[in-house]
C-alpha cells in the first residue's frame, strides 16, 4: 500500500514505464489494422496483375486456358521478330513525344495569356474545362464528324479541297493527335495557370522597370517560376498519350492498314480478338521496358535543360 502511494507521488517520468510497451504495441496494432485495407489493395491491384502478366508472358495461355505450357522467351522473341509490333513502339512513342511537346506548349502559352487577360480569364477557363470532363469517347466520335468527308465539319470549311485524313495513311494518326492534344491541353493549362498565380507580381514589375520584356521577361523570370510544374505536366501528358486507346478505336480502329495501331490498341486486338494472352502480355512487357527507359531519357534531359 505504501509502495504503491509512493509510486503516485512520484512525477510521470520517474513512474515506473511497464505500460510504455502495451501502449506502444497497441499503437502498432491498431496503425497495421488502419493500413491492411491500402496494402491488400495494392496486392490485389498491382502485384497480382503484374505476377499474372509474367507468368502469361513465358507460357502457352489463350483466353480461355491460361498457362498451358512453360514457353520460355518464344512469346518474347516471336513478338521482337514482327515488323508489326515493333512498327507499333516506335509508332506509340513517336506520338506520345510529339503530342506531348504540342500540348506543353500550347498549354504554356494559353495559361500565360490567360495570367495577363485579367477581365475575360474566368470566362475562357470555364471554357477550357469543357474538353478535359469530355469523355474520350465522346471526344473521339466528335473528332470524327469533324473530319469526315460527308458533310463534316472540315469538308464544310474546305469545300474544293478532297481531305479524309481518318483515311489516309500519312494523315491518320496526326488527325487523332489533333484531338488528343484538344482534349488534354487544358489539363496543363490548368496547372500551370496555378503555377503562375504564385508569382510574385514584385518581382515582374521589378524586371519590367529594369526593361525586361515579351520574350526576355517570360525567359528570365516567368520560366524559372514555372519550370517545375510545366516538367511535371509534361511527364503526365507523356504518359496518357503513350495510353492511348479510346481515340484509335473510335476514330480510325487501327487504320487505314496498321497506320494508327498504337501499342495499347495492338495489345486489346491480341488479347481479346486473337485470343493470345501470352503474346499480349509479352507485348506488355516490352511496352513496360520502352516507356521506363523513354521516361528516364526524358527525364534527364529535362533535368539537364533546368539548371542550365
């Protein structure tokens, strides 16, 4: 009894700390219940799929029968023998370059104007927003109407001219760039307006007195200020046009010929309508490869151009 009135008398941190453990393993057991739900979605989600992918990727699997017979590296030497496929990467990558580079330069400019268009910028925004909520497929069968020769919107403008870019070879995949960059180009202007907003108006004023205008106001203060957001919306622009899919399958399914098959595209048309899951999912796995190795190229050149 004395010991243990001793024991209150004491202050807290001279009080014996044989409840220290208890607590802090309650800590721990109830921060493990709160984040099983998050770890066991990411098992679900990314490793059983990835696990899936691999072992589909060495052996004989169909649609129906997964895993028939241990092939080894065949899917993966068959799929870097076919001129369709690697037509398909290079196609992919090619496209995704070019119509993320578009869209990071548009969206830089619009934003840049739409900063210094004090009266009408919230109008405009409201605008710019309609193309990015717009459902892809929405936005392919509109692009379509707009380029078909029947009546479209084109044909409308450009009467004594014969264009039908969705059925041409050269013109098919520009055509589906234009409106992938249509679409996604507000989503950059969009971050880098936010970008802008945090400038210092001081600082601007400042140069201008000093006569830093137009051009060289935009290199020297503007750019430095934004750099980082607009590399950032580049990589996310980079990656969903090396996705693309919804475009290429309404506007054109792959055509004319193989001329707009992109490598998602191409994947969907071998897993589902051939039926070869171990070929799809070799093409996957090359495709996984090429977009690492592209993204780390760019990465560092964007690294390099930003401190020099």
């Amino acid at each position: 009894m004395a010991d243990t009135l001793a024991a209150r008398a004491l202050p807290r941190s001279a009080r014996p700390s044989g409840l220290a453990p208890r607590r802090a393993s309650r800590r721990a057991s109830a921060s493990a219940l709160f984040t099983a739900p998050t770890i066991l979605s990411i098992i679900v989600l990314g490793a059983y799929p990835l696990l899936f992918i691999l072992a589909a990727a060495f052996s004989d699997s169909t649609l129906g029968r997964p895993f028939q017979e241990w092939v080894g590296t065949a899917n993966l030497e068959s799929i870097l023998t076919d001129a369709d496929v690697v037509a398909s990467f290079a196609r992919t990558v090619g496209y995704a370059l070019v119509v993320a580079v578009a869209s990071a330069g548009f969206g830089v400019a619009i934003a840049v104007a739409l900063e210094r268009a004090t009266r009408s910028g919230a109008v405009v925004r409201t605008l710019l927003l309609l193309p990015l909520i717009t459902p892809p497929v929405v936005v392919g069968t509109l692009w379509k109407l707009v380029f078909n020769p029947g009546g479209g919107l084109l044909a409308t403008v450009l009467p004594d001219v014969s264009l039908a870019p969705l059925s041409t070879t050269a013109w098919a995949l520009p055509a589906i760039g234009l409106a992938d960059v249509w679409q996604w180009t507000p989503l950059i202007v969009i971050l880098v307006y936010a970008a802008l907003l945090t400038q210092d108006p001081a600082v601007r004023e400042a140069a201008s007195l000093d006569g830093a205008h137009g051009i060289r106001l935009f290199r020297h203060i503007t750019w430095p200020a934004i750099a980082g957001t607009v590399v950032a919306a580049f990589f996310i622009r980079l990656v969903i046009a090396l996705k693309v899919f919804d475009l290429v399958f309404v506007m054109t399914s792959g055509g004319p010929g193989q001329a707009s098959t992109t490598t998602t595209y191409l994947i969907q048309q071998v897993a589902l309508k051939e039926f070869d899951i171990g070929r799809a999912s070799a093409i996957t796995i090359v495709f996984a490869v090429i977009v690492t190795a592209v993204t780390l190229v760019v990465a560092a050149l964007a690294r390099k151009a930003r401190h020099e």
